[in-house]
C-alpha cells in the first residue's frame, strides 16, 4: 500500500515538474472547502537547492525536481501550515494535496453542442473550435452545479416560464397568492407570481419575442442541469426572474427599465442581467445611471453586453455597459477559438480596453427558446454566461460580496494574446478558475475606465473606476514619449479615483501618457491601458501667394514654437491634395516652380512633429488670385457683400455649388474667370448701400435656393452632420428629477405650474411625465432644468434588444 502510494505520488510529483516555471500561481483562498487529503501539502520550491529545507514537523512523502510532498504533524493546520511555507524565503508555493475526480457533466442531450460551456474542438453549425476555449464549466462543476440560493433577474422581453428546460428554475414570489387579484406582500405589484411586465405593465412577463430573446438568456444563465433534457445552463439549480422591459418588436423605454431596476432592489435579487443598448454612440441617461447607483448600494451586480456593432467603446461609447459604476460588467464577445466574435452582418462585438471588462461566448451558443432551442448569437449571449458565472459562484462561496465576486471574475480570466488590448483584462471568462481563486492572496485587479483630460497648458486631471477591493495603493505612472520607458510620478492611498498632474508640460506639440499600477502586500497588478493627451504643433497661418520670377511665391505664419518641419501641399482644381515639399522647421515660405500655365491651383501648409504629429491645416491660398487673371478662389464677391460675410450659410451654399458644379468642368472655370474679373468693382458699390444689399439678396433668393437643393444644407455650410442620436428621437415622455430635499407635494406643485397635470411617480423624486400634444420637447427640457427644484430632465428614450442571430437547433 505504501509503495503504490509512493508511486502515486511520484507521477503527481512528476506531471507538476513538468509544468514551466513560468507560470504563475495563486492559492486558494482560506476556508474554501475544496476536497483535499487531510494533514498533506505539496510544496514547490525555487530552486532544487531550497527544496531540502522543510519544517521539522512535517515528514517528506517523496519528492520530484523542486516539487516535495509532505506530510504534516498530527493536529497541524494545513491551512497554516501553507501559509507558513510560503512566508519562507525559497519557497515558489505551497498548497493542500487535492483530491481530484473525473469531470462531472450533464445528461442533457445535446449538452456536446453546448462548445461555450465545454469545447473539445467539437464542430458546431460548421465552425471547428479550439479544445478549452469556454467559460471551463465542467470545472467549476466538480466544485458546485448550484443550489437555488441566488435570485438572477432577467431583464430583457420576459421569460418562457413553463419552458420544460426552465420551468423548475422559475422564481415564483413566496409571497403572492397567484390569481387573486390582491397584492398580497405588499410590492405595489399585484399577481407579481414570476415577477412583472414593465413594457405593458401588466402581471404577465411572458416572452413574445419572435425568437424568445429573453427565454435565450435565461436558458444560459439556468436551464435545468442534468435533467437529461435539451441544454443545460451555467447553473443547474438557480432562480430566474423575469422582468419584461422589451416588448415584442426589441422596443422599451428608461422609464420601464427604471421601475424594473427598483423591483429587483426590493425583491432580493443578486445579480441582473439586461440584455438592451441604445446603440454606439448614443448618449447616456442620467436617470438610468442613478438607478444602476441604487442597486450598487443594495450589492446587485449587473451585467450588460458591450454591443454588437463593432465599436471601440473607449472612443465611442455603447450604454449602459459604458457607464463607469462598481456594479457593471459590460461583456465583449468571443468565438469558439478565444477570438473576438464576429458576426453574420460583416460587424463585430464591440470592445474597449478601458470600458469592456471581459469577454464570453458568443457565437451559436445553443439555449433555450421560445419553442424549443436554438443557436444564438451576438453578444446578449456573452452577458448570461458572466450573470450565470456571477450566480454559481455567489451560491459556491456564500461569505464573497459583490465586490470581491466582481474581482474575482475579472482576475481569473484566461487571457488570450487576440484578445489582449481589447478588454480591461484582455481575457475570456473563466469560471473553472474562478470558483476558489484566492482573492486574499492575490495582486489587486488594475483599475478600468481610466480618463485624462487636460485642463490647461500646466495641467492634466485623471480619473478612474476602483476595481479591487484588496489594494493598498495606486502607482502613477507617466511618459512624454512613446519610445520612453514609463517613470512612477506618485504613490495614492487605496480607494483613491482621482489625481491632478500638475506643473505638466501640455502645451502645443507635447505628448503625456499615463497609467496605473494597484498594489498590495502581494505585489503589482498588472499596469491599466494607457490614456494619452496628446496636443500637435500649432497650424501656420496667412498663408499667401504672389507671383515671382520663375513660379509663384508662397509665404506663410510660424505659429509653432516645437515643430520639426512643414508639409506643403497643393491641388488643382481636377485633382486633391498632394504633397509637394517638406520643409525644414521655422520655414515661412516657399517658390513653387514647377506651375503650368493657364492652371489654377491650391495650396495650404501644415506643421509637423516627430512625436505629436501634424497640426491643421492653415489656410487654403488659390493661384491665380482671385481677381487677376483666372482660377477658382475662395471669394463669391457679390454674395458676400449682399449677405455681409464669407462665412454666412447662402454664400457657403454658393461656394459649394461653385466648387462641385462649375470648377470639375471647362466651361464652369471659365464663367469662374470671367465672374472674378468683373465682379469685384460691382461687390464694392453693393457694400457701401444697404438699399443695394437688400435688392442683390432678394435678386439671389433663387438661386441660392438651387444651390441649397443641390448641395444641402450641412455641405453648404461646410459641416459634418452628427450621429442621429436614435435613442432620443421624438420622445413622447420625459423623466424629470427633483433634489433629495424636494417633498412630493412641491415636486408635483411645480409640475402642474409648468402645466404638466399628467405624470407618474417611478420613485421618491423621480417622474415620468408625457409630452403635451404639440409641445416642443427640448425647450420643455431646457424649461424644467432652469428651475431650482429640478436636478435634472430629459427624455424617456427608447432601447432596444442587442441585436443578434438566433438559428433553430437542426
């Protein structure tokens, strides 16, 4: 018995030595109940020279390069005694000898299709994986399956709750007596048996998307595990509630989403996944914000998808997975590979290497329905698999707070080198290492949402989001070169989200990037992604043109103090900018001698900076001068008399009919000419006389009229028309909010002053107030923030489902 012991332990010993010792370990935390062999530990030492040293009370087993197993005195901890071994100097690690099993899985049936869950490099809809690319449930599942301990609410088009794969997961409120038309415990929710409809208000959170899109998330979150039916979920034993905030067409609004965020606070619920976005680029919703801060402070972790239109979140926002708050997970998607998730319409999961925490499955995940099963895909199917995790792991380890569970999911995630930069962990979901990570004795987690923004000249203010819970302090690290190594600045006390860099040079062609490192008595975190303030050079300017010997003189400002050089450019009126020169710094002009006669051309100049880049462009300088002998110009002479500037929209929409219209073509060029040649005197006789002016803007009317209907109004005045900001169109409702200190009966008193008898109480403070028939909605908006009582107004904006692909199970 012994020898074979021994033998066992040398091939346990011998597969340990054969890991590299590269790898970094972490122990589990204490008091997990993970199996292990009682009074055994496994050591591993630095060096083979260090692995004769141990204890004197405990007794070698057998040993293999610098791992050693040993045996433990009678009544020693070995809890303790772990942690004694690695306070020792030559000690790499030490841990409890686990007992380990074969894996345990489901019988649902079509379980080996599930890849996100397990991957074997199984074949799914055509797509081959990779071996271990999932959220390593199987793992997790030797530890815990779950135990309906935890209440997951499903905010999204409701639930399919007599579902056979999820009916048994379904939360009925023990409070309610189904079907009698009371309000039984009190909620303000009458009949609320599986939660409640907050798109239709009503008792009946049944999904009637087409495609079942919130059944889809519930069934990856909990359906029914080992019931030898269909799918399983990450938890085979959880409570799902269903709170409907999207109707049947993907539609809600924040008012509803509002009122579900306060139903879940009360009823107990743990963690919520909410599978909505308005979209990238839409702008954020402080009355969203403020209830996602609500249930911060009840420990609700929320976990939203970053969005499926292949946006970097960092730069163009997709909400609410962008807001900056404790509480959230925004998800990015992955593939079968561990690659970032790309979908059916030619786009890709969203990302962010500050503002998306992590990645999961994505593509043709197999779940739960409407009427049946189906591969989903997008990333509404990455958030339940963090939501499901979340839950698992809150039922494994019951003393973890939201905040640690939070870490913990981001400090255990695998990372992935095609999905570093992408994410603040640059990682995918990894709950078989996250159900006993040891946070105690862990590096703290690096800090997300990292921004800088500069003051002045002399000053750059950085902020971020805390997420750790261990760290003992921050390290700020700073460079003014990208070629530079990063240098340490200061040192900030723990919970710290804010430093002012002062007496910082940020001014014209300077470059400063920043990040920053958490620390403990462990060691460093990982450094965050960096942010960068980066000012170019200033633009030349009075650029100008006269004619000279040999070609044409061009003669400009320096308004740089740091450039390197200058890029000139020059175009003429068939063709773009091209460049022409590249001149040394503090130069101030230029002869360009290789002009053809009877050309018109183009010119602007631009400095540079090795580090910093380009500046703008100065000004744009025409040759021939408008006035002399030909050429396209800048001037429309008569109309900028009449209309008094160069810059007024009718004489921009002019101009551009010139330059689209006339200039592409010879006959325009010369009526151009001509134009020039004569107008002048007459623009000079218009100026003097308003009568003179009146009569040349009226004689103008049609013609600018054509010119507006050919080029549009955005061209014509030379701009670029913002994003349509979808979530916010025609509004027919607003969400007014009123001070802490605002009593009711005031708040509704200044409502009914502004002639708004019409509103609905979502919470103390917060209203939701439709738009009166032909009433403007952003002077009602700028109306109601001018008022003392008011905090805030804006719209009740739509949302809508992130969009995704669901494919029935063939």
């Amino acid at each position: 018995m012994t020898a074979q012991r021994h033998r066992w332990t040398g091939l346990l010993l011998g597969v340990l030595g054969a890991l590299t010792p590269a790898v970094a370990w972490t122990s589990p935390a204490e008091g997990v109940t993970a199996a292990h062999r009682a009074g055994e530990l496994l050591v591993k030492y630095a060096s083979a020279t260090d692995a004769t040293s141990t204890h004197p009370a405990t007794q070698r087993l057998g040993a293999t390069g610098r791992w050693v197993h040993l045996r433990l005195a009678a009544g020693q901890s070995v809890e303790g005694m772990a942690r004694w071994y690695r306070a020792q100097p030559g000690v790499a690690y030490a841990e409890p000898n686990y007992l380990v099993q074969r894996a345990t899985l489901p019988n649902d049936p079509d379980f080996p299709q599930q890849w996100a869950l397990r991957n074997t490099g199984q074949s799914v809809l055509g797509r081959i994986g990779t071996a271990g690319a999932d959220i390593g449930a199987a793992t997790a599942w030797q530890r815990h399956t779950g135990s309906g301990a935890v209440l997951v609410a499903v905010a999204d088009s409701g639930i399919v709750y007599d579902h056979p794969d999820l009916a048994t997961n379904l939360w009925r409120n023990p409070g309610e007596v189904p079907g009698n038309g009371r309000d039984d415990d009190g909620n303000g929710y009458v009949d609320d048996l599986y939660g409640w409809d907050f798109a239709n208000r009503d008792a009946d959170p049944m999904d009637d998307d087409p495609y079942g899109h919130g059944t889809a998330v519930a069934g990856i979150i909990g359906a029914v595990g080992d019931n030898a039916l269909g799918v399983s979920g990450v938890n085979w034993r959880v409570r799902l509630m269903a709170l409907k905030v999207l109707r049947a067409d993907g539609s809600g609004d924040v008012a509803g989403i509002i009122a579900a965020f306060e139903y879940a606070r009360a009823m107990g619920v743990r963690v919520l996944n909410a599978s909505y976005s308005y979209g990238c680029g839409a702008s954020p919703s402080l009355a969203e914000r403020e209830a996602l801060e609500r249930l911060r402070e009840a420990g609700i972790l929320v976990v939203f998808p970053a969005g499926n239109e292949g946006c970097d979140n960092d730069r163009t926002p997709t909400y609410p997975a962008s807001h900056p708050l404790a509480n959230l997970l925004a998800v990015g998607g992955s593939d079968s590979n561990d690659a970032l998730a790309r979908f059916g319409n030619g786009r890709s999961s969203s990302y962010g290497a500050h503002t998306v925490h992590l990645f999961a499955p994505a593509v043709n995940v197999l779940t739960t329905v409407r009427n049946g099963y189906a591969y989903v895909t997008g990333t509404s199917a990455a958030a339940p698999h963090v939501a499901g995790a979340a839950a698992l792991l809150m039922s494994h380890r019951p003393g973890l707070s939201m905040p640690q569970v939070r870490e913990i999911l981001l400090k255990s995630a695998a990372r992935r080198p095609q999905l570093a930069g992408l994410a603040v962990t640059g990682g995918r979901l990894d709950l078989g290492r996250a159900m006993d990570y040891a946070l105690a004795a862990a590096t703290p987690m690096q800090p997300s949402h990292l921004k800088a923004v500069r003051v002045h000249a002399a000053q750059v203010d950085l902020s971020w989001l805390d997420d750790s819970t261990i760290e003992q302090g921050w390290f700020m690290e700073h460079r003014t070169d990208p070629a530079e190594p990063w240098r340490r600045i200061d040192t900030l006390p723990a919970q710290s989200q804010a430093y002012a860099h002062r007496s910082v040079d940020a001014g014209e062609a300077s470059y400063n990037a920043y990040r920053i490192v958490a620390f403990n008595a462990v060691g460093e975190s990982d450094p965050s992604a960096e942010v960068r303030i980066v000012v170019p050079p200033l633009a030349p300017d009075r650029l100008s043109v006269r004619a000279e010997s040999g070609g044409v003189r061009l003669t400009w400002q320096d308004r740089s103090r740091r450039e390197h050089g200058y890029r000139l450019e020059r175009a003429t009126d068939t063709g773009g900018f091209i460049e022409i020169a590249s001149l040394p710094a503090d130069a101030t002009d230029y002869l360009d001698t290789s002009i053809v006669p009877g050309t018109s051309y183009r010119y602007r100049v631009r400095a540079y900076h090795a580090i910093t880049g380009y500046s703008d462009f100065s000004n744009t300088a025409s040759w021939p001068v408008p006035g002399s002998s030909g050429g396209g110009g800048d001037g429309c002479f008569i109309a900028t008399a009449a209309y008094g500037s160069a810059l007024h929209p009718r004489v921009q929409a002019l101009r551009a009919l010139r330059d689209r219209y006339l200039l592409p073509y010879a006959w325009g060029r010369a009526l151009v000419r001509v134009y020039y040649r004569l107008s002048p005197p007459i623009a000079a006789r218009i100026a003097r006389h308003d009568s003179l002016r009146a009569i040349t803007r009226a004689l103008l009317t049609p013609v600018v009229w054509a010119a507006e209907g050919l080029v549009g109004p955005a061209a014509a005045a030379g701009s670029i028309a913002p994003r349509a900001d979808t979530a916010q169109a025609r509004p027919d409702a607003l969400l007014v909010r009123f001070h802490d200190e605002v009593t009711a009966a005031r708040a509704q008193q200044v409502l009914r002053a502004q002639g708004l008898t019409e509103f609905h109480t979502l919470r103390p403070g917060l209203y939701l107030v439709p738009i009166p028939k032909g009433a403007d909605a952003a002077a009602l908006i700028a109306r109601l923030q001018r008022l003392p009582e008011v905090r805030y107004a804006e719209p009740n904006r739509r949302v809508g489902r992130v969009e995704g692909r669901a494919l029935p199970q063939e």
